[in-house]
C-alpha cells in the first residue's frame, strides 16, 4: 500500500493493494480521465512532485522513468510510502 498527496488540496489518499490509484482517487470523488487503464496511452498521466513512483505502464520513456515526474496512475503505483501528485 501507498499513500496519493494531493499537492493542491493537501488530502492523503490511501491506495490499497488491490485498488490502482485511479480506483482510489475516484473512491474519494477525484475523477483521472483514463482510457486504456492498462498503462499504454498514456491519457491518464500525473505530474509527480515527490516520492517514487513504481512504473508499471509501457507508456513512458526510459528517461520520463528515470526523472520520475511523471506516472500513470491507472497501473503504476509507488516505491514510496507516499506520492505527492499535481491535483
Ligand atoms: Fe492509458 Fe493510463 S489510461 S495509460
């Protein structure tokens, strides 16, 4: 499990195991638009302000990887305890 900072709100979000980030965003009334969910277009991408994100998507470039400011929340999730998002 990990934790969603919305930087603009200052709310946590907790993501369970079995919940992307997306699920969890929508459970509190934070709506991502999403497509594929399937980490592939790319229509869901967050600006990530802090932490370590775990890619799990093919979207992203190696470098958009290694710069991790970036992350698609439909699939990815996070190696940090927490994620702080630009929402
Ligand atoms: Fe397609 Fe997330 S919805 S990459």
């Amino acid at each position: 499990p990990f934790e969603l900072e919305l930087a603009h709100s200052r709310r946590v979000v907790p993501v369970a195991p079995g919940q992307t980030a997306v699920q969890a965003l929508a459970a509190v009334g934070v709506t991502v638009p999403v497509s594929c969910e399937q980490g592939i277009c790319g229509t869901c991408v967050l600006p990530v302000l802090a932490g370590e994100p775990d890619h799990r998507d093919q979207y992203l470039t190696p470098q958009e990887r290694a710069d991790n400011r970036c992350f698609t929340p439909c699939c990815s999730r996070a190696k940090s305890t927490r994620l702080v998002v630009a929402l």
